[in-house]
C-alpha cells in the first residue's frame, strides 16, 4: 500500500510540475485509456494467476 501512495503522490507532483511549466500531461487524457491501461496491468495479473493455478 506504500507503494501505491508513493506512486499516487510522485504523479500528482509530476502533473502540477506539468501543468505550472504548461506543458501537456504526460498521461491518458481520457478516462478509458486509463481503464486500457489497468486492463492491460490486471490481464497480466490474472494470467499470472491462472498459470499458478495450472501448475499446481
């Protein structure tokens, strides 16, 4: 769970620091694309898992 925090503080420095030189947001401006993104994180959890699952 630190990591996560860490990881939410980090991209909320780095979106203000963004956002302050005017620069475009280095990240999905829309909120599927996010959803893509953690779809394509949980698909690789989940395999993980099955596969674990196969072998035992």
């Amino acid at each position: 769970m630190k990591e996560v925090l860490l990881a939410l503080v980090a991209g909320l420095v780095v979106g203000m620091l963004f956002k302050f030189l005017k620069l475009p947001l280095p990240a999905p401006p829309v909120f599927s694309a996010v959803v893509g993104v953690f779809g394509v994180y949980f698909g690789g959890v989940l395999l993980e898992w099955v596969m674990k699952l196969v072998q035992h």
